[in-house]
C-alpha cells in the first residue's frame, strides 16, 4: 500500500495535483459528478501530501514543503498582494 502510494504522488504532475485540489474544495469531479466522502477524504490526503513535498510558497492555511502546516494572517496576505495592511476595505452591496 505504501508503495502504491509513494508510486502515485511520485507520478502526479502539478495539473493533477491543481484537479484533485479543485475537487475537493467544490466537491466535484471537472465532469460535475459530485466526488463520494470516501473520494473527498483519500483526495485531500493525496492534496496535502503532494503539498508537503512540493509546496514552495504556501498560501493561507496550506501544508508547506516538509510536511509543515503554514498559516499565514491577514496582514501577511496583504503584504503579499500587494495591498496596504493598514488599509481596511468595506463592500456594501
């Protein structure tokens, strides 16, 4: 089992790693077949062990490479893209 799973990650490109990621955020396969609980639950371990290997520049709330967890705050964020921190925006709709 172990091998099989070391086989797997070992073969998964970045796009299957971004497909599996999608899916277990929305739900759903990119064919709109809602993903079962067992699928949505082996899919994220598959996530966050590709993540630990292979994330450089964890976002918000990712696994880092190393297998650390890596949160980051909201004024981390904003440094990062750009936006003053001190800067609170409000959207009224």
């Amino acid at each position: 089992m172990k091998e099989q799973l070391e086989a797997m990650l070992a073969s998964m490109t970045p796009e299957v790693y971004q497909r599996l990621a999608t899916a277990v955020e929305i739900g759903k396969w990119p064919d709109g077949v809602a993903l079962t609980q067992e699928q949505r639950e082996n899919c994220l371990q598959l996530v966050m062990m590709w993540q630990a290997r292979h994330n450089d520049d964890p976002q918000h709330m990712t696994i880092g490479k190393g297998g650390e967890m890596v949160m980051k705050s909201k004024k981390e964020l904003k440094e990062e893209f750009g936006i003053d921190p001190d800067v609170t925006r409000i959207h009224l709709h």
